[in-house]
C-alpha cells in the first residue's frame, strides 16, 4: 500500500500537522472531554467527567472535588467551561454553575452567585461579564467592582435551553437549543427574538464562522446558520460539498489558518478550508491525518494556532501545525523488491523524474506528476542478479550503477542531452581505485599493491573541486589526484596529533572561498584551508544532532544542509564562525518533524534542477525546497511551575505561576524551581536559559532539564529569569521573572547592628567605668589595708614592749641591783636589751624569717622566766624537714600568743608549767606552728580575770586580725585555731594555738617585694 504525501499547496495542509493524542498515562484525569478553553495567561482547561484539567502542552495538573475543602470544585463532573479575559473559569457541572479563580485554584462564592441562579456566561473583559439567568434574560456584571445591571425581557424563550452567548460589535446574542436568537443592543438595551423556522429542531452547539454567521449544529444532521445583518436562517452550503457532515456538535473558527473546525459524533473531524473552498474530512486510521476516534465532542482553537480534539472515550488530540516541516516519500508493500528501503543514491531525468538506487529494491524510478513507482530489478526489467545498488552516476544517455559485490552495469535510459567525459573514477571498499575511460571502457587500476595506503582502507566518496582536483573521501584520510594520476595524502599530516574520528570521510563540499568541508563518521563536520590546514569542526558540542555526518547541500553561501545519523541539520553560518570559533545557527529536524526516518544513508542527496533537495534514507526520500522550511513564528512563552523550599513545595495563596515575588525568611536559603512553556507539543526540544541576578553572573543553557536548585543562598534581593527557545531556536525577546527576597536575620540588620554598636560603646564603657571603680576600690582598700596593717603592726610591737613589761622588766632589774645581785640583774639586762633590740629592728620587715622569730620568742620566754623565777619551762621543737632560716613568716606574729599563754594560763596554775611550741609542715605549701600550755585552760583563766581585773591580752585579737588583713584576696588562706587541751575526766589541761601559714603566699609576697 502507497503512503505518499508530496509537495507544499495552499491552504489548509494536513500532511503537515503533527499529531499528539493525550490520554491517562499523560496525566489526563478522564478520556470523556467534555469542553476545552485557554485562558488569559495560555493554559489550555480540559473538562471531564472526572476533574478538571490544567494543561501547558507538557504537563497536566487536575483539580477535583474534595469532600473535605469547601473551595475545591462542587464536583468533578464537568459538562461545559468557558475561560475568559480575566483570572476566571466559568464551569457547568452536575451540581450547577461555579466560578473558579485560576490564581489561587479554588472555586469562589461572589454575591452575584448569592443573589441570582445563573445558567451560563460570557465573558467580554473583567469588567463586562454577561450572565443568562434562564426564564428571565441577561445580567451585565463587572467582577472588579461586583456591579449588576439587570436585562430581563418577556422576550426569553423559557421552553428551551440556552447553547451558547456571543458577542460581536455592540450586540449580544443568546442562541438557544430550538435554534431560536435574542438579540440585545448594548447600547439601547433594547431585545429582539428571532425564531427558528422549523418546529421541533434541536440544535446541540453554536459558533460565529469566518464572516460572524452564527452556525447552528445539530446530533441529527441539521447543519443551518443565522445571517445577523438581516436575520434571515438558511441551510448551510457546506451541506452540500460532504453529505457525510452530520451530528456536528462542536463549531470554531481559527482565524490564523482560515479554517472553520467542525467536529462530529460519529464522522470525525470536518475542516472547511476558506482559502481553497475545500471540505476535508478527518477519520481515524486515515494516513493524511491519523485522529484518535471519529466519536468527537469538542473541538477547539487557541491562540497560538494548535487545535485540540476531545473525543468521547479516546482523550484528546492535539495539532501542532508548526512541527512537520517536511514530507516523506514513502512506499510500503508486502513484496521488498517493492518497498522504498535503504536509498544509496539519487538521479533526475529530464523530465523532472527521481531515479533511485536502493539496496533491496534495485532501481526505482518516481513519476512526481503521478505519484507513480516504477521497479528495475533482477525480477523484472533489470537483468543483473544484484539489487544492493550502492553507487549510480548518469553520463549522457547511460545511467552507470554501482553494485555490492557485482561491479558496474549500465543502462541506456535514451532520455538524457549531457555532455559526455572520458573519466569515471570508481572506488571500492578493499580493491582501491579505477579510472574507467567510458568511451573506450578501458580499466585502470590503483591497487592496494602498487598504493600500499588503500590497503584495508576502504574508499567512501569522490569529489571534483572547482579546480578540477579529485578529492578522494577514505576512511583514514583525505587523498587527491592530480592530473598526471599522482596520488597524494592530504590529511592527516604526518606531524598531526588531532585525528581520531575526523579522518574517516563520508562527504566533501567546497564553499565560495574554495574551503572544504567533510562530513565524518563520528566527528561531525571538520573544515579546512585551501592547504588543508583544519580551520573548524562543528558538532554535537555546538548543537548539531549528531556526528554521523553523511551529506552536504549548500543551499546559499550561508547556509548549508546536512544528512546525520539522528535527522537533518540547517547550519546557518558566516566568517566568524569559522575565523573566530562563534557559533552558528542550528536547526535540527527529526522523524516528528516529517522525515522518512532519522537515519539517511551515505551518499543519497542530491539538488534538483529546481532548486529542491532530495535526501535518501532507510524508509524512503525526502523532497523539499530550502525555503519553505519555515521557522515557527511563535514566541515561546515560559513560566516557573514550581518553587521548592528545601524540597518541600511553597505554601502559597495563588499558584507560583501567578507571582511576580516571593519572600523568604533569613533560614529558608535553599531553594529550587522548575519551569515549563505553554502550548509546545515537543516539550525535548525546548532549549532554556536561566539566571539568578545577585547570585548567577552569566546566562546558563539548559537543554535537558528544566529545573535548578540553590542552597545556602545569602540574605537579600534576588530575580529568578528563565526564557526559552522554541524548536526552531527562536529565543524570546523577553523573559519569565520571580523576585525572591530572603530576610536578613535580626542579628544581620542595620538597627540592631547599630543597636549592638551602641551597646557595645555603652558596655566597654561601662567595663571601663567598672574597672577604673575597681582599681580606686582596690587601691582605697590597699591604703586601708596598709593603714590597718600597719596599725595592727603597730599594736603587736606595742604588745611586745608594752609599758606594764617595761616597767615589769626594769623593776625586775631594779629588784636584782637592790639585792645586789649584779651578776642576774647584768644577764638580764642584757637578755633584756636583745630583746627590745629584735623588736625593733623586726618591726621594720612585714615578714622575717621563721629563725629570727624563734630567736625574739626565745628571748621573751627566758625573760619572763626570770621576772617569775623560772617558774615555767619552755621548748621549742622543729620538725627534721623545717629549715628555719629559708621559712619567712610574719614579723611580730607569735609573741602575744606567748605572752598570753603565760600570763592567762601558766601564772594562775600551780605546779609544773610548760610552753611547747613546734612547727612542721601540713604539706609543701603550709607551715604549721603549735603554741601548745599546760595552764588552767581559757574557761577558768576568764574566770580570775574577771575578778581580778588584770590587763587585758590582746595577742588572739592582734593575730588574728593581722593573718586577716594578710589573706585578702588570696586562696588559699592561713588561719589561726584554738584548742582546749582536757583530760579524761574532762578537766583542762590547757590551751593550744594552731596558726596555719599559707608559705607559698608569704614567700612570693616577699620575692614580689
């Protein structure tokens, strides 16, 4: 069976519509489509049984009702939607009529609805929305301001169901199910009701047709329309040119193409081309045009030129007219020898006829003005026992063929008026190269064996520059011959390193500055100097669909087309391209684009007398004229889809797609969007470019995902900027934008920087203040310290000569001169004099060594022995690891202990009196010194005192008070402790004075000192 769409016409072309049905597995909630609209900012809304469809082109997002969220949609059986100017969708559903806001994706209760039961809507503009309220007329709203102006007539037909509202100039017109019209003048409010005709018609849709005719459809096969300018109803003439045009249900006009849509229940798709005068009709499983089902409900246009089918059962279709750039030339059939497979090569004969070389078919000749294929095969005409054709040049009346295996053949086709040459050059793929003479068929070999370089070096093309060189394609390199038959390598050098892929050669072409360019097997393309010096490669890294690089047509000097392995190639290039690496213009087509498969064939292409250019390839040819390869004139249109906080979706009020900012808090950095465009059927061939400004420098390309993420992005203003390229590579001028804003943390924002300065200031002033209180506290407390000390000083070295001793002492030695005892009175006056002397020389030191102190004590004891006549004994007892003359201690420190020892315990005791005093150490830091007596104990020594009312001793107080001052600000601390000694029966025994020295702190005083 022949498949064969040719050539370009004018008019509608359904050839050249690529086709794309959408059911579930694409994401549609339901296949009954029950009505379809585009709203203001281009998505397409899709009504089913079961949801509601947002569709972008690419990607469906449903909305149903939900028993739990009270703005979700009343239900999901949606039977009509009309989609306006504004953000509105008007609905008619099972449960009535509902208004949906396409921002913020939830149905809305205005007071309108409140207030009146509407039916159906048109809407004009925001501010002039026309609701039927049925039985009663029309209302005139504006959804900006919530105003309601009233147009009820008696006029209404109350028997009958309205179809539709339309609008045109200043008059509104309610079409009803009898077929019948009200008018309304807006600007007089002024009704008029036009009957239908014929009784008892039911009509099932109405639309304005190209010239504003209302065309009123009808299940049963009436087709009528209504002229508003005289109000007169007539049969429609379309009726007359396909019989077939019945149960139409759906009318549009699409004013780009010029065609008035009409789809049928039962008889497919009809399109009424206005250019051509012609009815087409569309039917499933038909090759002009394959539809999903003939069982239609809904046909719709959008902006942009795409017709959407919804069908009863099968989805929808949907028609892009700007993909299939090309026609194929196919053949199919149950025989091989019969089918288009596996072009090798492409003629033309004078008649404009394409011959074909094949490998399976033999030779082929097509008849473009009959769409006719003609067979030349071993089966048949061609008496050769080869089909595999792999190479065919014509030369006069003689087609020469090449084959696989079987050398030449020639065929006198008798049609040709060239001029002949002597030489045809014919190579192989492992027997090197011949030189044919055709009028003499006289052979001439270049042999492996006499050219070592064609040895397993199988040859590829032949090509004659404009120079007359024979360039000759291998597939390790790039020969020429020269007209003596010398045979010289041309690339690679001996010295080049950059080889690999661009070596094996497919195909040659010399531009206008007699630069050649090749196709490779795997490098793409490589071009060179006239010397073969490599200029530039072009590849899969500058967009090129792929590297496999089989042909190359120059439709001018700029713009050239090439064959691949993954479809075909427009390279739009200049000098700079090549002189200064920039990049060219690349347009890639595939088998979506209407080629014969995205595989051609090395060596099947060639240009045509008029100026169109056939390439060859696995399932047929394609034919086409350079310039009508159109770009598609629509600008792409991209919108962010999605905005993710750390992988969690944005909790917004109306759809991300609606908001021109986005604010953050100061934690919420990492972010990530994704991005779509409206109304592109091949979504993968959709090129993108984004920024983030404040964050990204330059534009990055993006060709395989649609989607970036950020993290731990700084506080502030940014602007996400993303724009797209259709399949064409035609950028939009302009470009989708979101300002994001992520607050400054409190502790990052200028108040409280400037609050934190300032209490910085205020607190280092405050630490200054602080410390200048302390430093005069401390040096207040020093001078009274010192003042105390000294006092306390003071008040020792009084202790120790104070007026009752002296007087004490030297009536002593008065006493000893009256009984003239020289001797006793000269020893202590002498003993006495040491004495005062130590004092006084030691109360010039705060701290003397512990030698010294024992000695003064020593002295003061033997004194006050002799005044009492050695009543009491004394010893004084150091540990082995006490050296008395490396321990410093306070100066003055331990006499008044002794002195009260003495006075309140050993004088008031009779009997034996003894005084102990030993020092040791508690531990390397401590020197412990024990002033131990055997008198009548502090409780009863008190007592007597108390009678007897001696002088007071102030040796615990003067101690005390001295080690206190000492210890000031110091840890550890000395510390003096009383014990009373007891016998068993509880007595005293006597007293005990511990004074703890911290040595360490005494020692460093001194060396500070």
């Amino acid at each position: 069976m022949v498949c064969l769409l040719t050539g370009y016409t004018q008019g509608f072309q359904p050839e050249k519509i690529y086709v794309r049905n959408i059911q579930l597995k694409e994401g549609l909630s339901q296949v009954v489509v029950t009505d379809m609209a585009q709203d203001a900012k281009g998505f397409i809304w899709i009504s089913t049984f079961d949801g509601l469809n947002r569709f972008d082109g690419n990607y469906m997002k449903v909305f149903r009702h939900n028993p739990e969220d009270p703005r979700s949609l009343p239900s999901s059986k949606i039977h009509k939607l009309h989609a306006g100017n504004g953000r509105f969708l008007y609905l008619l559903s099972s449960d009535g009529f509902h208004i949906f806001d396409t921002r913020q994706n939830q149905t809305i209760y205005p007071s309108v609805l409140k207030k009146y039961k509407l039916s159906w809507v048109l809407e004009e503009t925001e501010s002039k929305v026309w609701f039927h309220i049925h039985g009663k007329g029309l209302l005139r709203y504006n959804s900006l301001t919530e105003e309601v102006i009233e147009y009820f007539t008696p006029l209404i037909p109350k028997e009958t169901d309205l179809l539709e509202i339309l609008s045109y100039g200043n008059k509104i017109f309610s079409v009803f199910s009898n077929g019948d019209v009200l008018e309304l003048d807006d600007n007089t409010g002024k009704f008029q009701l036009f009957n239908f005709p014929i009784p008892e018609s039911v009509f099932t849709t109405a639309a304005f047709d190209k010239y504003h005719q209302i065309i009123l459809g009808s299940i049963s096969g009436e087709l009528y329309q209504f002229q508003p300018s005289n109000h007169q109803f007539q049969q429609s003439p379309l009726l007359a040119l396909n019989q077939k045009l019945v149960a139409v249900n759906s009318i549009q006009y699409d004013s780009r193409k010029n065609i008035l849509l009409l789809s049928s229940y039962g008889q497919g798709l009809f399109v009424y081309d206005y250019t051509t005068s012609k009815l087409f009709q569309l039917k499933k499983n038909e090759h002009i045009l394959p539809i999903a089902a003939n069982y239609c409900l809904k046909i719709f246009a959008d902006r942009s030129g795409f017709i959407y089918l919804g069908y009863d059962g099968s989805g929808l279709d949907v028609f892009d007219p700007y993909v299939k750039k090309f026609v194929p030339i196919v053949r199919k059939d149950s025989d091989d020898t019969k089918t288009i497979k596996f072009v090798r090569k492409i003629a033309e004969d004078d008649q404009g006829n394409l011959i074909i070389g094949t490998a399976g078919s033999g030779l082929v000749r097509y008849t473009k003005t009959q769409n006719h294929f003609e067979f030349f095969s071993f089966k048949n005409l061609l008496n050769l026992s080869e089909n595999y054709i792999i190479e065919m040049i014509r030369i006069g009346s003689e087609l020469w063929l090449g084959f696989n295996g079987n050398g030449i053949a020639v065929v006198d086709i008798n049609t040709l008026q060239q001029k002949k040459k002597n030489r045809i050059w014919v190579g192989t793929r492992e027997n090197g190269l011949n030189l044919i003479d055709s009028q003499r068929k006289v052979i001439r070999q270049f042999t492996a064996e006499a050219y070592p370089f064609f040895k397993n070096n199988g040859l590829r093309c032949l090509y004659q520059t404009r120079e007359g060189v024979i360039l000759i394609g291998t597939e390790k390199g790039i020969y020429q011959i020269d007209e003596q038959l010398n045979i010289t390598r041309l690339f690679p050098k001996e010295n080049s390193l950059r080889t690999g892929t661009l070596k094996s050669i497919k195909c040659f072409h010399q531009d206008y500055k007699g630069r050649i360019w090749t196709g490779t097997d795997g490098g793409g393309i490589a071009v060179y100097t006239k010397d073969f010096q490599l200029l530039r490669t072009l590849s899969t890294n500058d967009f090129l669909n792929n590297n496999v690089v089989y042909s190359i047509l120059a439709e001018n000097d700029s713009s050239f087309w090439i064959s691949t392995n993954a479809g075909l190639s427009n390279i739009q290039w200049n000098e700079s391209v090549l002189l200064k690496k920039a990049n060219p213009q690349i347009r890639n087509f595939d088998e979506s684009n209407g080629l014969q498969s995205n595989e051609f064939n090395t060596g099947a292409y060639t240009k045509l007398r008029d100026g169109r250019f056939v390439f060859g390839g696995l399932n047929g040819l394609n034919v086409f004229h350079p310039s009508e390869i159109r770009n598609n004139p629509e600008v792409p249109v991209v919108y962010i889809n999605e905005f993710k906080v750390f992988e969690n979706p944005l909790q917004t009020k109306e759809d991300i797609c609606f908001l021109d900012k986005v604010d953050l808090r100061h934690f919420e950095n990492s972010i990530s969007l994704s991005f779509s465009t409206l109304g592109f059927s091949l979504p993968g061939k959709i090129k993108y470019q984004y920024k983030l400004e404040g964050y990204d420098k330059e534009w990055i390309n993006t060709t395989d995902r649609n989607y970036v993420s950020y993290t731990n992005l700084n506080s502030g203003k940014y602007e996400f900027q993303v724009r797209c390229a259709n399949a064409d590579g035609i950028w939009s001028d302009d470009f989708s934008r979101l300002q994001i804003t992520i607050a400054t943390p409190f502790y990052k924002t200028w108040w409280f920087i400037l609050a934190s300065v300032l209490l910085a200031a205020q607190l280092i002033y405050m630490i200054y203040k602080n410390k200048i209180n302390q430093i005069r506290e401390k040096e207040a407390i020093r001078i009274q310290y010192t003042k105390e000390l000294a006092e306390v000083e003071m008040k020792a070295l009084r202790a120790q000569i104070n007026p009752h001793f002296l007087f004490n002492s030297l009536n002593s030695i008065n006493n000893f001169i009256l009984r003239n005892d020289t001797k006793l009175a000269s020893r202590y006056l002498v003993k006495f004099s040491q004495l005062v002397r130590n004092i006084l020389n030691n109360s010039s030191a705060t701290f003397i060594n512990l030698e010294e102190e024992l000695q003064t004590i020593e002295l003061y004891m033997i004194i006050e022995g002799m005044r009492f006549s050695n009543q009491f004994s004394y010893q004084i007892v150091l540990s082995p690891e006490i050296q008395p003359g490396s321990i410093r201690i306070p100066s003055l420190l331990l006499q008044p202990y002794v002195e009260n020892a003495i006075w309140h315990g050993l004088l008031h005791k009779e009997g034996e009196k003894n005084i102990v005093i030993s020092v040791k150490r508690n531990d390397q830091q401590y020197i412990c010194i024990e002033i131990e007596d055997n008198g009548v104990g502090r409780e009863k020594a008190r007592q007597l005192e108390s009678k007897t009312k001696k002088h007071k001793s102030f040796g615990m107080a003067l101690g005390e008070s001295r080690l206190r001052l000492m210890n000031l600000g110091s840890t550890p601390q000395s510390s003096v402790e009383v014990a009373d000694l007891r016998n068993a029966d509880g007595e005293a025994t006597g007293t005990k004075i511990i004074i703890t020295l911290f040595d360490a702190k005494f020692n460093q005083t001194i060396l500070n000192q």
